[in-house]
C-alpha cells in the first residue's frame, strides 16, 4: 500500500537503513534519549468537504463536530449490529478531519463508508503515498520536534501544526509519545535529521508501547466483532453518550446504561512469539474466553498484547497456543 521506508529514505536522504535495535536498546533509549520508528502500516484517510464533518458526526461514535485544530480524539466505526469496523485516531484538517487506522483495515473499509455519502459533500482521499508517519518518544526527541515543529502539544490528544506538518500526542505508559505525519519529502528530511541523534525503533516497538498504554489498533481479522465497549473506548475518551445516533449507537448505549458489559479489554504478557490478531484465548478445560486484539515481542523476551476478555472468566487459568496467559495492569480504570 505504501512505499517501502528504506527505499523512500534511500531516495530522499540518500541514505541505507542501519541494523535496529534490540528491543532492550529501544527500551532503555526511551528513558534515556529517544527512539524514532517509521510506521509504514499506518493508514491516513482524509475526509474532506463541505459535509465532511457532519458527515462523520453521523457515523462515528464520539463527537467529533467540537474538535477544534488542536485536539485529536479516537472514535469507533459500528456496523448497525454495534460491532466496532474500526477505532479511528481523528485529526482536524483544514478541509475536514483524517482518520488513522491500521492501512489493511482503511483499504478494506472504505468502500463501505463511501457507500454512506450519498449526495453530501464528502470526499473520501487515501493520503498515502503522498503522505506517511513516524513515532518518535523520549527525552531528546522531544528537545528535537520541538525545535522542528515550534511546540508540542501540551497533552495526548493534543495536535499541533506547522505548515503541512502534524504533530499528535499519544498516550505511553513511560512517557508521551509523539506521531508526526508529514509529506513524504519532509518525512524523509526528518528522519534522515534525527536519527542519528535517536535510537531507530520499529513498529513492533511503538506497538508495544500503545499495548501498554492499553490503546486497541484494530485489524481486519477482529474487525466487526467486538462492541466499542468492550474494547475500552468507554474510559478512553472514544464514546460520547450525548451525541447524535450513528450507526449502532442503541447498542453501544444500552450496553453502557444497563450494565451488560461482559467482556473488556486487558493487557497481559505471554512467553514465545506474539499470536496473531483474532487467535482464540481459552481457559484450561478448551473453552473460549476472549481474542487477541493485537500484540507485539516485548523487551526483555516474550510478547505483550491486548485481549478482549469475558470479564467472568479473566480470573481463571487463561491460554494462548497453549501458552500460559499472565495479566498485567491497564495504566487507566478500565470499565465495569
């Protein structure tokens, strides 16, 4: 879907990607200095127009009609069934919002949301190739954006922008991580500028740091499963309760107001590989008790990952594979 980093970087900064880090080297950079990872699989979607935003105001499961240039919010996509399509990361844009997500995902979707413009104003626009992402976190890549972008935002969520660049705070267990979206040209410069003076990561590792954050990237083969609650939206600032109806919205509201929820979202730990998205979680006797959401190898060994749990069972003695499954803290009250 995209190009290759290491060719666009060979291209414009004339440069041959190094040997990564290890795991531990990211690890203790991301105390210590900082880290910079490419993030090739993210997808950008931009919804433009003059309907733009009531449009996704109507589909989308928080508000996203009070975003300002400031603030970015996540936001589920539901079928009518309440079933999460996808958990968007929204940005305002000057002619209307971009939604990120996993590139597999957006390329699959999109058909399905363009399907719901009928005669508004809306244009659906694939930012890739012209545009791409990296993560950067850490002490001195935080000293480095901000000579690069003017300031940071002051919180996760928050946004800010410097001409065609973006510059998006994310929630990390050890610190704020930063998404800088850019053109593929100033991309290229920025990366060719700082990663000398950062560790290279990759996405594996800024996936390890949402899984501990506790932030669900939803891909194809869990999506249209799982209602947005259940995914931990609720205390994630994804669900509004006093919007407008999108699609699913009874659902996702009856589940809150009467307390039904069964399943939530945990973090937990897992020796070996890390298991795809969708691989079954089961208890000792075979029986199912939640799915992979996503996960990723965890410094020091092993693999750290997000799971959807049936709330009655997460006590239990839970299996991946036949690998034992150890529960690890949320860094957030998750919901009840």
């Amino acid at each position: 879907m995209r190009e290759p980093w290491n060719t666009l970087l060979a291209r414009s900064a004339e440069t041959v990607v190094t040997a990564l880090a290890t795991p531990d080297e990211m690890e203790m950079a991301l105390g210590d200095s900082g880290v910079i990872c490419p993030l090739p699989s993210l997808g950008m979607l931009h919804v433009a127009g003059d309907d733009a935003v009531a449009f996704l105001q109507k589909q989308l499961s928080q508000d996203v009609a009070g975003l300002d240039g400031s603030r970015s919010t996540l936001a589920a996509w539901c079928n009518a069934k309440g079933r999460t399509r996808a958990v968007f990361r929204v940005i305002p844009s000057d002619t209307g919002l971009i939604l990120l997500a996993d590139a597999e995902l957006l390329e699959a979707i999109r058909p399905t949301l363009q399907m719901f413009i009928l005669r508004s104003q809306v244009a659906l626009t694939d930012l890739a190739p012209e545009e791409g992402a990296l993560g950067m976190a850490g002490p001195a890549a935080v000293s480095l954006l901000t000579e690069g972008a003017g300031s940071l935002p002051d919180s996760p969520g928050g946004v800010v922008r410097a001409g065609d660049l973006h510059v998006v705070a994310l929630p990390g267990a050890v610190t704020t991580r930063y998404l800088v979206i850019a053109p593929t040209d100033q991309l290229a410069a920025f990366w060719g500028r700082y990663r000398d003076a950062l560790t290279e990561g990759n996405e594996d590792f800024w996936h390890l740091q949402a899984i501990r954050a506790g932030l669900p990237d939803l891909t194809l083969p869990v999506s249209e499963s799982l209602v947005p609650t259940m995914l931990n939206l609720e205390p994630l600032g994804g669900i509004s309760y006093e919007k407008g109806c999108y699609p699913g919205q009874e659902v996702v509201a009856r589940m809150h107001y009467r307390g039904q929820l069964k399943r939530r979202l945990y973090r937990a730990a897992l020796a070996g590989d890390p298991p795809a998205a969708g691989t079954a979680v089961e208890d000792n006797e075979g029986t199912e008790a939640g799915v992979v959401i996503n996960a990723a190898p965890a410094s020091g060994g092993g693999s750290e990952l997000l799971a959807v749990l049936r709330i009655e069972k997460a006590d239990s003695d839970l299996r991946v594979e036949t690998r034992s499954l150890q529960l690890l803290d949320l860094p957030y009250a998750p919901p009840h």
